[in-house]
C-alpha cells in the first residue's frame, strides 16, 4: 500500500516547492515517490518535462501531469466496451471520447480514479498530490462518503417510489429483450468494481492515516494562516489526518503556533535556486505517523460521538438529525455520519465544543 | 443587464486585492456592484463581516459570501416543489435540503445559477466575481457550452438507442398513470426555464464582452506570468474575452509585454494599509471595451473558423471532426464547435497559427 500525501494551503505560499522537497527527501531515503498534478506550473517549478504518462525525473521519482481531457478518454473506452458486453446493439459507440469536453467536478472524479489505480499499481511507496490544496481538493477527498451517503440514502427512497415500483415490472422484462446477456441492475451496482465497493474502498482508504494524509502549508502572512486553520477544519470534515504544519519562509516573524495545537510547525528556510537540500532536512518525514488527533471517533458506550473541529466554534456548526444521521455542517461542507447500532435513532442531547473537538452525546 | 467581471492568475498574485480596488473603482463612478465569492479569504481581505445574503458593505457597493450548502439546500426546495407538482406521491419529499453533502462539480453549478440570478434581478451594474481564478472558474464559465453539447450529442444517440426505442411505450401510458398531470418529457425539457434554455442564455451571456469579461492578474514572477498567459489561452476555449492585465506590484522589475501582446498591462502601485485611491486610479475601466481579440470568428464566404488561442502552438493542440463538429482541444480543455450552414459535413483542408490564431479552412 503507497501513502498518498498532499498539501493544504493559500495559493502562492509555496505548496508546490514543499511538494517537491517532500519528494526529494522521501526518495533520498530510498522510497519511491510518484509526483502529480494538473497544473502545468508543477512542471516549469520543478523544471521537469511532465507529460500524462508516469515517468522518471529524478533517482527514485517519477513524475507526471494528469490530463483530464486523456483521463475522461479512456474512461469513455471503458465504459464503451461495458455497453457492449451488455447491449446488442451498443448505443454509445458512435460517440468517441475524442469529443468529450471537461464538466465541472469531473476532474474530481478523474483525479481520485488515476490515484486509486497508481497506489493499486505497487509501483510507489508515495504519492504526493499537487494539487490545488483548497476547498476544491478537499470536495475531491470527500467523493466516496458523500456519493456513498447520496447512494444509499436514494436508493432507498426510490425503491419505496411509485413511480418505480409501477415501471419495474414492465422494465425488467422488457429491459432483457434487449440486453445480450441476463442482467440485473443488483448484479453490476453489488459486482466487486462496482459503485458500492469503489466508494466503500476509497472511505477506508482516506480515513485511514497511513494511507493517505495532509499537511498545511502557510506562511507567515495573516490571511495565509488563517486559510490554512480554516482548512484543517475543512480535512476533519472529510476525514482526512492533517500530520502538521509547514511553515514557508515568505514574509517576516512566525505562524501562530496557538492556531494549530497540537500540531507541530516546521518551518523551511529560504530555497535558493536548486539547492534543495536545507527544505529537505527541515521537512518532517511524512511516513511517521505523530500524534495528529483522529477526525472522528464514536463512542458507543458513553453514547459519544467526538468530531475534531478546530477553528470552528459552536456559531459556525449546524447539527441535523434524520433517521439514523447525523449531519455536520460547518464551513461550507457537511458530512453525513450514519451512527452506529446502539445510537442509532436516538435523539441528541447536548452538544458542545471541548478542545477542538464537538461533542455530540445522546 | 450587468456585467460580470472575474480575475484569472495564479493563486497569491493579489487576485482580491484587485477585485476590492476594481469595485471601489466603478462604485466611485456610480456603478452599483456587488462583490461575491466562495473563499472567506474576502472577507477577511475586505476587513468586511459578508454572509450569504447580499449587503451592503460600502457606498454603492454589496458584498456576499456564496455557500453551496445554502444554494444546494434552496435548490433541493425548489426541485421538491416542481416534483409534487408532477407525481402524485412524491418520492423525494423525504429527504431534506439540510442533509445533502456537497459533490464536485456542484460549487460551479451553484454558483454560475447565482451569478445568472443577480444578474438578472437588475439591482447592479457590474458582478465581480472573486473566485479561483484557475481552471476550475473556466471550467464553471464552460459549463453552458459544453453542458449543451452532451445534451445534444446524447439525446440523439439516446433516441436512437434500442434500450430507449424498446422501452418507450410502455414507459409512457404506464408514467402517465402515476403523474398527477398530462405530462410528456419534451414539454418539460423546453420549457422557458429549462434546462435547454438556461444553457443558451448562458452561452450568449458568457460570449459578449459587454456582459461577461476576464482579466488577467500576474506579478513579475516568471511563474505567475506563464500561468497568468495559459489562463488567457484557457479562457478563448470557453469564448471568454480577456480585457487586458493587471501587474501587481510584486517582486522586482516588469511583466514581459510581448506575453500578452496585443493586450494592455496595467502596473498596479503597492498597496498600504487603507490607502485604496492609487490602485483604483491605476486600473482600467472594465466597462470600456477596449481591443481585446474575439475568441471566435467563423467566416463561412473564406470557409475559414478563426481561434483566438494565444500562448499555445501548433503542438498543443488538436483537432477532431466527427459530422457537423469540430472539436478543438488545448491545455487539457476541449470546445466543440457547431459548424454553420455550408460548412457542416465538410472536411478540414488545413489548420495553421497566425498572429495567436489557430485558422483552420475547410
């Protein structure tokens, strides 16, 4: 299993010089280390030839643009070749992928799909991710809980709806009048590459801090600070573990260590042209696993549910409650947390903020 | 009709700082404008409280904070509402605006919708937008033009498709007895507020310069000016026009001209804590039209289409014809382009760059 790791911060404090350096250090301690991103700046900082393929640039780093454009490409192949193992007379064929423009929130999907596939591919002990490291990066992570919860949630309710319950049974046969093969929806949503196990995979995998994890980059300017904390809250709400905090050497003073407790600063000295190495022994290593508070934490006796939230306070979080969810609003995110067995219907209680964290007790 | 205004750069270039200065700027000229974006860094940059209700923040101008949750909630009510007017038994009713999680791709949704509906409520002169700024606001300004073309291509193929042709008759009586109204999928989908409609009124929105325009925003950094002039290339392929560039007055020396040739360069001074007078005196007027390139000019006598794509050459870029299409991609976006009348069917004779053209003859 590689770790996957990227790099939370305001644009222009140097999140993709610290991707590098991180890069560098981990490959000089004989890991072997994939860089990638979409934004071509990647390359011109790195003064590397990037292309959409993986491929070496340094001892032990290989290197690549990803192109969403290529990705969606042969996303569409595939899908093409499904239809025809199902349909007898394909209808999707004569659209070729060549043609398919780029909609908002497919380079989402696009992205999180081809870091599945280079961790999959055993070829890497790291990925580092460059990507644009905002509330864009962090809707990206969230993919598998929030289209799990859209999945699950919906499926329920169109099970139970009129409208469905009337077509299927004049669907179904007909449907396999059509198809070359017996087909059921079941069949291909429960297959093991389906929707339902992708999503399930990508949760464990994100949530799981030696998989995949952050780190803030800020420098010392007050608004890039301010982004930064406001972004660790944003990574709990996905459930990603930020590890720490790295300062870039931009401006004057220090960061407000106080904004990110418990968590450790590391601050970079200036980089001078190709003179790596100062970044790299001021980075921290990334594989350690410190001592990052968990993002949730359920607590089925005490009839506790312990959400880290820090920079957030009790104005700024909105607490709903439907069925056996529970959903957290804060920051322009929410995130769905299906309780487990015994608080399942149970209504809340109380509420608070303790150290960073809300505590939903019941 | 407004004019919305939006600033492409690389990320800590002073983007805001520019989009406050530029409402300061026409509010002292008697333009009513208000100021809208999704990352609270404007607000704190502003020095100003914003929620998500516009309000006024200084003479002549509002601000507001756009949260997706909030839309995505309004926009659930909304879809609700227009669901149990059709089904006898809604189905969806039970499940609520405040649990749903945002996804990617939503964000742009959301907001384009939210740009669309000030612009349209007559209360301002000019919309700045203080966005990303990057590929993803290209991609949020991309969504009428290729959201159309998916619609078009796909309907026809769907049509065509023996699943669809099987499965309609009995689709039909058998919905019909479960909707609560004589109702057939044509009559919905070209209604004045759907979604064909909303698509087409974006597209000649975003494609007049009197209504929607760019500029870039860049320091002196080498970087920041190569992302700033890919930005401009990335732009034409969503048909935005770009007015001219903002220099900031970051780091040392000048923004090299012939990058941006034939545009203006406006140089910015520093900014000095409250002191907004000499940044607002140095932009330009973004209600003048200035000499900026069309994006697109099809000449059907010369039997030439013209692609205003600057900073990209004849490598970068392809082209793919299937039918009446013609499909141009370049630094990873694509644009499909309908061909008219007498064009359509013909194959390309040749395509060559010019002057930052790509002129392509049939």
């Amino acid at each position: 299993m590689a770790l996957v790791l990227t790099f939370l911060g305001k644009g222009g404090v140097g999140r993709t010089t610290v991707a590098i350096a991180a890069a560098k250090k981990l490959a000089q301690a004989g890991q072997r280390v994939l860089v990638l991103g979409q934004d071509p700046s990647l390359a011109w900082q790195w003064g590397a030839t990037l292309s959409e393929t993986a491929q070496g640039v340094e001892a032990n780093i290989d290197g690549l643009l990803l192109s969403s454009t290529h990705l969606l490409e042969r996303g569409w192949e595939k899908l093409k070749e499904v239809e025809a193992q199902y349909l007898r007379s394909p209808a999707l064929k004569n659209i070729y992928g060549e043609e398919l423009g780029v909609l908002p929130g497919m380079d989402e999907v696009l992205v999180l799909n081809a870091l599945r596939e280079y961790e999959l591919s055993g070829r890497y002990d790291v990925l580092i991710y460059d990507g644009p490291g905002n509330l864009s990066t962090l809707r990206m992570l969230g993919i598998p809980e929030i289209a799990s919860w859209y999945w699950r949630r919906f499926q329920k309710v169109l099970a139970d709806s009129e409208v469905v319950q009337t077509l299927s049974p004049f669907v179904q046969p007909v449907a396999s009048a059509v198809l070359s093969v017996n087909w059921s929806p079941d069949q291909m949503l429960n297959h093991p590459d389906g929707p339902q196990n992708l999503l399930q995979q990508g949760k464990t995998a994100i949530a799981d801090p030696s998989r995949f994890a952050a780190y803030l980059v800020t420098s010392t300017d007050t608004l890039a600070q301010k982004t930064a904390q406001s972004y660790w809250g944003g990574a709990q709400q996905v459930g990603i573990t930020v590890k720490g905090v790295i300062q870039t050497p931009l401006g004057n003073g220090s960061v407000d260590a106080s904004l990110f407790n418990p968590l450790t600063v590391a601050a970079l000295p200036t980089y001078s042209q190709g003179n790596w190495q100062p970044l790299m022994d001021a980075l921290p290593n990334p594989q350690a696993m410190g001592s990052a508070p968990r993002p949730l934490e359920i607590d089925v006796n005490a009839r506790q549910v312990k959400i880290f939230l820090p920079g957030f306070d009790k104005r700024q979080v909105k607490l709903t409650q439907s069925g056996p969810e529970l959903t957290i609003e804060a920051g322009d995110q929410r995130r769905n947390i299906d309780l487990p067995g015994n608080l399942r219907g149970k209504a809340v209680a109380g509420a608070k903020f303790q150290g960073g964290y809300l505590i939903v007790s019941f």
